[in-house]
C-alpha cells in the first residue's frame, strides 16, 4: 500500500514535469519566432541547424568512446572541463570587467567594509533590506583580502566553480542512471550554454551556491549518516552564499518525506533522524554565520531578509510581468524608512492581488509570461556583461543568438528526455532533483523573475537533458551501424 501510494506520487511528479518543459518548449518556439524570424530568418535558422548538428556530431564521438576503462573516462571528462575552462577564460577577456547591478554592490562595498567604513547608513540602504546578501560579500571580501582588489580573482573563481558543476552533473548523473556515456552528454549540453555560464564576469553568487546545493543532492543520495551531516553543511553555506536555501529544503523533506520515511512497504524511521540532522546542522550554522555577522558590527540585521515584500510587489506586477520595474520603483520613495516603505509595500500587493482576481485570465497570462521570461526566453545573462559597450551591435547579436541557441538545445532535449523518463528505469534518486526543480518554478511565479534566476536549476534540466541527446543520439548511432 505505502509502495503504491509512492508509485502515484512518482508519477504525477513526472507528469508535472513533462507539462512543465512541454510548456517551456512551446514558450521558446513562440519566443525564437518573433525574435529571431523576424529578421535575417535566413541566418538565424541556419545558425540554430548547424549548432544543433554540431552538437549531434559531438555527442555521437562521445557515446562512441568505450565507458569500460577508468582512466580513458577520467580523461574525458577532464578534456570536456579543461575545453570549457578555455573557453570560459577567454569569454572573460572579450567581456568589460566593470561590474554592475547587484554585482558592483558586491565588489565596491566589499572595499568599504575592508577599510572600515559602514556598508549601511539608513535602514532601507541595500545591505539594511536584504541583509542576506552580506554572506556573499563577506566572500567577496575574503577573495580581496587574499588576492588583492582585482576582479580577475573572481572571476578565475567563477570558472573554477563552473568546472566543478560539471562535474558534480556528471556525478549525479552517473549516480542515477548508472550511464556514463549519458553523464558525458550532460556535461557538453551545459558547457555550450553561454546563457549559462555569462555571468563568470561578474561578481556572482549563484555559480558558488549552485554548486555547494548539488553537492548537497549528491550527499543525500548517499542515504548515510555521516552524508547527511556533511549535507547540512554544505546546505548552510550554499544558503548563506546563495540565499534560496528554503526551496532547497523544500525539496529535500518532501523528498525524504516520500522515498526516504517509505522503504520496502515500511516505514523507515532512520529518515526522519537523518533529515532531521541535516536540517539541525543548517540552522545551526546559518543562524551562527548570521550572529557572527551582527557581532562584527558588518551588519546589525545579520543574514535576515527584512524586505521580503519587494520581491512580491515586482512579482505580482501584471503590467511588467513580474519583471523588474523602474516605473514602480518611482512610486516609492527611497529616502523613506524601512517601516514606511514596507506598509506602502504591503498596500501595493494588496492593489496587485484584487486587480489580479478580477479576471482567471490575468492571473494565467502572468504566470505564462513569467514562465517564458525565467525558463524559455534568453537568460539575458550577457546582458549583465555588458558585451555591447565594447563590441558592435552586429557582432553583439550574433553572441546573444549564439547565446540563446545554447539554451534551445537544452530546452529541446531537456523536453525529449522528460517524456522518456515515462519508458526508462532509473534512481528513485532523481525526485530530489525534480522535487526541487518543481518546488523553485512555482514559487518564481509569484515573486520577481529574471532570465537569469535559472542559473541555479539549469543543472537538473541538463540532467534531463542528457536523457533526450542520449535517446536521440542512440537512435542516429543505430542507424548509422546498421548500414
């Protein structure tokens, strides 16, 4: 009976995740119509082709190579990193190194609080609303203070985190289809995606908290004591670098809630031990990190959030589609205190959320617009690298549309693969990942969106993705031999 109860669970679960990139699929066709066929249809599509067939080619070599040997699987997973890791450093000497939005908060005000000045003046400054963000600048701080203040530092860091993704994708994907070939396949569809690893420019925490969260999902799937202690780590410190650290949990409990407490028909009462560990030892050292941060006088609200409402004001906006706003942003005033700001905040939300109500059909078209803008339409991470203050604007679209085929590729065969996993045996270990991707989507339906924002789950829709190339590519393999 408990058996059964997790069988229907599993597979609504993977229903919900075919009509979710079912949906990103269409969402993408509709958005590289209008964008990209609108002018030079031509060149656009022979673009998308060719990087299509080139990826097709490579993904043939790859699978065609003997998974047998050790170190010859070493040696190509290495070879796809150290060809990566080149092209990465070289993306970051054709990019200004001038750091903006968010970022340039990080890199300026680290300098201010390493020479003692305050990073808050008013309880409404930046660091005073979303005082979460102090964790990352304590380790822009820290990468100053060993190396000195040159962005190259961080960069060359960036990089560095992003090899290690791959590898961890790779770990993972070995971890639950027991496929090595198919784990190759993963590591090349995230490496061609530009919109993917763009932001290594910047300042960026979401490479660093992406990959202390996989090594979380690869500790859990270890299923041991001592996994889940050291998962509780790296959770704690993934969060206070990269703060969705709830979603994460989320899928986490529910995950050992469902396959972990249900075991052979039985409950197994050791899950509830060990989530509970892990999720004693986050708190433990989030809240310690967070204290730590208010004795040092580096921040008086430590790592809370003390303006969660924003994210809920741009989110629920139907005029901008969730998107940042400056036209809302005009109607606050800046200098005002946190109180006053939050009780216009809340007023706001409120006015949002009646207009939405009037009409189903609102509430649908926000959440369809926010979906395509996360999910299916350019990241815009290049955007952020400001590509274009040194380069022409031809040579500037032909990157972004290089930019974005990368993420056609993967929302093609990530949408492949999510149908095949209704014929494939795998892990139950993969509802972790698919929990959690579930669990970030529909929450970022009702908070603000960014292309960028998907940087953190786009691991787990490569992981998808490697099951379509590794379907397709088989198929085409098979084929050819049997000429």
């Amino acid at each position: 009976m408990l058996n059964k109860f997790q069988d229907i669970i599993s597979k609504i679960l993977l229903i919900c995740v075919a009509i979710f990139t079912s949906v990103v699929f269409v969402q993408m066709i509709i958005y590289y119509s209008k964008t990209y066929l609108s002018y030079e249809p031509v060149f656009n599509v022979l673009v998308l082709i060719c990087a299509i067939i080139l990826t097709l080619l490579a993904a043939l070599v790859l699978i065609r190579i003997s998974d047998e040997n050790k170190i010859k699987n070493r040696l190509v997973l290495y070879t796809l990193i150290a060809i990566f890791a080149i092209v990465a450093i070289i993306w970051i000497n054709v990019v200004p190194s001038t750091q903006i939005s968010d970022f340039s908060a990080f890199w300026q005000y680290s300098a201010k609080a390493l020479s003692g000045k305050p990073i808050t003046i008013t309880d409404n400054d930046y660091f005073a609303k979303w005082a979460y963000q102090t964790g990352f600048l304590v380790y822009v701080m820290a990468v100053v203070k060993v190396f000195g203040q040159h962005i190259i530092a961080i960069q060359l860091l960036n990089v560095l985190y992003q090899s290690l993704i791959l590898v961890m994708i790779y770990k993972l994907v070995v971890k639950i289809f027991n496929n090595i070939k198919m784990a190759r396949l993963a590591v090349l569809l995230l490496m061609i995606d530009l919109d993917w690893f763009a932001l290594n420019s910047q300042a960026c925490n979401q490479y660093l908290g992406t990959l202390l969260f996989l090594v979380t999902f690869y500790l859990v799937m270890f299923n041991k004591y001592w996994s889940y202690v050291l998962a509780g780590v790296t959770l704690a410190i993934g969060s206070i670098i990269r703060p969705i650290g709830p979603v994460i949990i989320a899928g986490i409990v529910v995950y050992g809630i469902i396959y972990m407490l249900i075991k052979n028909n039985k409950f197994d009462i050791h899950a509830i031990w060990k989530l509970l560990i892990t999720l004693a030892i986050y708190f433990a050292i989030f809240s310690g990190a967070s204290g730590l941060i208010k004795a040092t006088g580096l921040n008086e609200y430590g790592l809370t959030n003390r303006d969660s409402e924003w994210k809920f004001v741009t989110g629920l906006d139907y005029n901008s589609k969730g998107v940042y706003d400056q036209t809302m942003v005009d109607q606050f005033d800046l200098n005002a205190s946190r109180s006053q700001m939050s009780k216009k905040e809340y007023q706001i939300i409120d006015k949002q959320v009646k207009f939405l109500n009037e009409s189903p059909k609102r509430w649908i078209s926000l959440f369809w617009a926010k979906n395509a803008t996360l999910w299916a339409k350019r990241s815009t991470a290049t955007d952020f690298t400001e590509f274009v203050k040194i380069h022409s604007a031809r040579a500037t679209n032909i990157m972004n549309l290089l930019a974005y085929v990368g993420s056609i590729i993967l929302i093609i065969f990530s949408w492949i693969g999510s149908l095949e996993l209704f014929k494939k045996k795998f892990s139950k270990r993969i509802y972790l990942l698919l929990l959690t991707l579930m669990a970030y989507a529909v929450v970022q339906l009702l908070i603000e969106v960014q292309g960028r924002y998907r940087i953190e789950l786009l691991p787990v829709i490569t992981i998808l993705g490697s099951v379509g190339l590794y379907k397709v590519v088989k198929w085409i393999d098979t084929k050819l031999r049997s000429r």
